[in-house]
C-alpha cells in the first residue's frame, strides 16, 4: 500500500426525506472488522471521503424512493485514485442480489452470507476482502509502517526536517517531565 490518498464525493442516499443511511467504512484486515470514515465535507445524502490507495472499503448505500426499497453494500478497492467495485450485496422489496467480480469470491461471498450469523453483509464483504486480499498479494501494513507514513506526513504538512521533529518531541517530552 502506497499510503496516497485522494478524496472523492459519493451519493449514499438517494433521497434522504425517505430516510435510510449510507456509511462508508475501511476493512481492517488485521481485526477483521471495520472503521468508518469521517465526512470531510457534505452531509448524509453525498458526502466527501478520503481514501487511501490500495486499501479495501465498505461502502453503504440506500437508493431507496417513497415507493421502492433498495440498499447497497459494496466492497471496494481504491485504485488509480478511484474505487473499484470487487462485490456487493444488494437488497429490494422482492430479492436480494449477489455479486463479486469472479466466480470463486462469489462462491466465497454466498458462502459467507449465509454462514454468518451476526452483521450478515459486513461479515461476508470482510471474508470476500480477505480472500481478495490474499489473492492479490494486498498485505497489512504493521503498525511501525503506519507509524512512518504519519510522522512522515506530519513532518511534510509542516516543512520540518525528522531530525527537527525528532527535537520538538523531545523538547516536548521534557516539557511535561518537568510539569510532574
């Protein structure tokens, strides 16, 4: 993983006087489990995230009208500053509908969905996006990588040096060891 990102706007609520909720969420193929993003801008309906590339997400929309139910639950990667859709599970008033991009994660995804027996859909995106994961050689990155790419950030978004940052946190660090 590359550690870019890009922002992009999605719809998430196709009209939002119906109701319905639509969320967008980073897999966390280490706790298997999701994060949810934060809006940077918009609101309920369509909003703007931040992805990062390489990274697997979740994303919750409910195309819904007065008369008409119709929620999708996509997994998706982010690519080339864009997400691609990998599968989804979708549900209207009559079926639900299951897709993945190739037959075996979609023998994966159906086998999932039903084996699951709490948070259905999350569960069975989650076991597609490990399978996904492994297939494409996506791996985690450990805590120390993560680390880096912060620090390194920071350092960016203020135009210091590591060896300059290095001194405010230990200046910083004094600091408070003589406020004890």
């Amino acid at each position: 993983m590359s550690g870019k990102t890009f922002e992009k706007e999605l719809v998430l609520i196709r009209n939002p006087r119906v109701g319905g909720k639509g969320w967008v969420a980073k897999v966390n193929l280490g706790t298997e489990g999701i994060e949810f993003l934060p809006r940077i801008e918009g609101d309920r309906a369509a909003a703007t995230f931040e992805f990062e590339e390489g990274e697997l997400y979740i994303v919750a929309e409910d195309r819904s009208s007065w008369k008409n139910s119709y929620q999708r639950y996509s997994l998706m990667v982010a690519k080339d500053g864009d997400l691609d859709e990998i599968a989804y599970i979708a549900f209207d008033n009559r079926r639900r509908e299951i897709w993945a991009e190739t037959e075996e994660l979609e023998k994966a995804l159906k086998r999932a969905y039903m084996s699951a027996t709490k948070n259905k859909v999350t569960t069975a995106l989650i076991a597609v996006a490990k399978a996904y994961a492994e297939a494409n050689g996506v791996v985690e990155r450990t805590k120390e990588e993560k680390v880096i790419g912060e620090v390194m950030e920071v350092a960016q978004r203020y135009g210091v040096s590591l060896d300059e940052l290095i001194a405010i946190l230990e200046a910083g660090k004094e600091k408070r060891r003589d406020e004890e």
